[in-house]
C-alpha cells in the first residue's frame, strides 16, 4: 500500500477529487431515467442526488481551507501542464449539480449553471490559447485534454432543461465547440497512445476519460434533436466500442496499480455510458439493449460505491 507524505489530507486533496462528484452527478442521472423507462423505485437516484450534493459541499470546503492554507501547492497544481487539466472537473461539477439541486431550489441552480458555463467557456479557450502559445510534446498529450475542451458538451446536458432566453444558441454552440474538438482531440490522443510509450500505471484509469466526449455528444445530440437516426447511431456503437477496447485494458490495471484517487477518472464515463445505454433503450426497447442497458447501470452502481467506500476509508486511515 502507498500511503502519502503529506500531514493531512487537505494538504494532499487533488483537484481531481471532483471528478468524484461527476461520477455521482451522473449515477443519479442515470437512476433517475431507468427509474422513467422501467418503472422502478427512485431511491438510487434520490440516494446518488444526495451523496453528491454532500461530496461537492464537503470537497469544496475542504479545498477552500486548502487554498488558505496550502496555496501554493494549488498555484503549483495549476501552473503544472499534467495537472491544470483537472481543474475543469470542479467547473463541470457546477454544469450538473443544477440538475440534482432543480426540483430543490431552481433559481440556485440557474445562477450556478450559469456560472459554470462562462467558466467553463473561458477555461475552454484559455486551454486552447495555452496549447496554441507553447510548443507541445506528442508525449506531453494525456487523456485529462479532453476535460476542458470537450467538457463544453456538458453545458447543454443540463441547460436544455433550463428556462432562459436564448438557451437553445447557447447549448448548440457548446455542442459545436465541443463535439468538434472532440474529434480533433480524440485523433491526437489515440495518435500518442499508439506511437508513443504507454502511459504510467497510475494515469492508465484516465484512459476511460476518452468515451466521455462521445457519450456526451449522444447525449447532447439526441437532446437537440429528439431523433436515433444514423448520426446517434453511429456516436453510440463507435463509442460502445472504444469502451469495450480502454476496458478491457484498464480494468486489468488494479493487479498491478493499488487503489488512488486517480481510479475516480473512470466514475464520470461509466455513468455518461449508463445514460446513452438508457437513451438508447428509449428508443430500441429489445431485450439485447435492455440487458446491455441494466448492466451498464449495474456496473456503474458498484465501481461509483466501491470507489465511494475506498475514498472514505483511505481518508479515514490517512492512507491517501
């Protein structure tokens, strides 16, 4: 086992940690829509809500005291070309809490997507304009790139279902920056993978990060236009595919690589597979999709749970 140097855990808490809440935010998304297809109990989902309003709310205490504290740690995690990546997982938690906080307090969760989308906008092009301004190292590529770019996909996942003027502009122009960027991206990362030497143990979870953009731009596309035409089809199986290949080479990885935080990077995607699997349910209701679909969500169900319980034992023991 490896345990950290730092005193606490506040002092070693990642920004990536947040990609916890992304997990959970999507978990309970997921319950929410099997709870609508199959008529089922919405504990889970109600269960998952909670669980992640609870982790954004203590995270972001945790790393307020962080920043009065330890800040130069953070100025040092942002200034870091293999870190800053991950702080975009705070500003996507703000794009999809509005949709576990609505029924609760919906002007909150206005004012708080809202938030995240200029955020989520600018860091988006400050990303850019950096990779633009410094020469990049085909090494240097990792799969974290995809979050503040592609992450423009998760604007419109809740903000199709806000009341605002000029919503549908806003979430088609997220979609295009971000499906786009998808494709550019994706080609370089898979270039690196390929051509270049493999990622080290501890980043290879990150390597699922890769079926988010497309999930998400299944998700986003069927949202906009309300069809499973070929478009979404192919999105869908490309990306079922790509899922089956990073699988079967990360989920080898535990015998080799001891739990870290770093296995959160698989929470989000596997949650955003669960809910294209269900929109796909929605429209192709044939056993072989409803069996694929229950066993993404079960899935999902038990790697965001045993990821939950291992984060608070780890932090309970200080073995972080």
């Amino acid at each position: 086992m490896i345990t950290s140097t730092r005193e606490s855990f506040i002092e070693f808490m990642p920004v990536s940690i947040f990609g916890s809440v992304m997990g959970l935010c999507g978990l309970s998304f997921a319950w929410r829509r099997a709870a609508v297809i199959w008529n089922i109990w919405e504990l889970p989902y109600l269960i998952f809500r909670l669980f992640a309003i609870a982790a954004f709310i203590a995270l972001s205490a945790c790393y307020l005291v962080k920043w009065y504290k330890f800040r130069k740690l953070i100025i040092e995690e942002f200034r870091s070309p293999k870190t800053i990546c991950f702080f975009a997982t705070y500003i996507i938690c703000l794009l999809l809490l509005p949709g576990v906080v609505i029924d609760f307090f919906p002007r909150v969760a206005i004012v708080i997507w809202c938030t995240g989308a200029i955020l989520m906008l600018f860091f988006a092009w400050y990303m850019l304009r950096r990779w633009l301004d410094e020469r990049q190292e085909p090494d240097s590529a990792m799969p974290a790139w995809v979050l503040p770019i592609v992450g423009t996909l998760d604007i419109p996942i809740i903000g199709n279902q806000l009341p605002l003027p000029g919503i549908h502009e806003i979430t088609m122009m997220a979609f295009g920056i971000g499906s786009v960027f998808a494709l550019v991206l994706l080609v370089i990362l898979i270039s690196r993978l390929i051509f270049q030497a493999p990622l080290p143990e501890g980043l290879q979870p990150s390597l699922f990060i890769l079926t988010a953009p497309l999930a998400l731009a299944f998700t986003v596309y069927h949202q906009l236009t309300m069809k499973l035409d070929i478009t979404a089809g192919t999105l869908f199986y490309f990306n079922l595919f790509l899922a089956l290949l990073l699988g079967s080479k990360i989920f080898l990885i535990p015998r080799a690589c001891p739990f870290k935080i770093s296995w959160w990077s698989v929470s989000f995607p596997l949650s955003a597979l669960s809910i294209t699997a269900l929109t796909y349910v929605e429209n192709k209701p044939d056993w072989a999709h409803q069996l694929f679909a229950a066993g993404m969500l079960l899935l999902a169900t038990i790697v965001i749970s045993y990821l939950s319980v291992m984060t608070m034992f780890r932090v309970a023991t200080k073995t972080f």
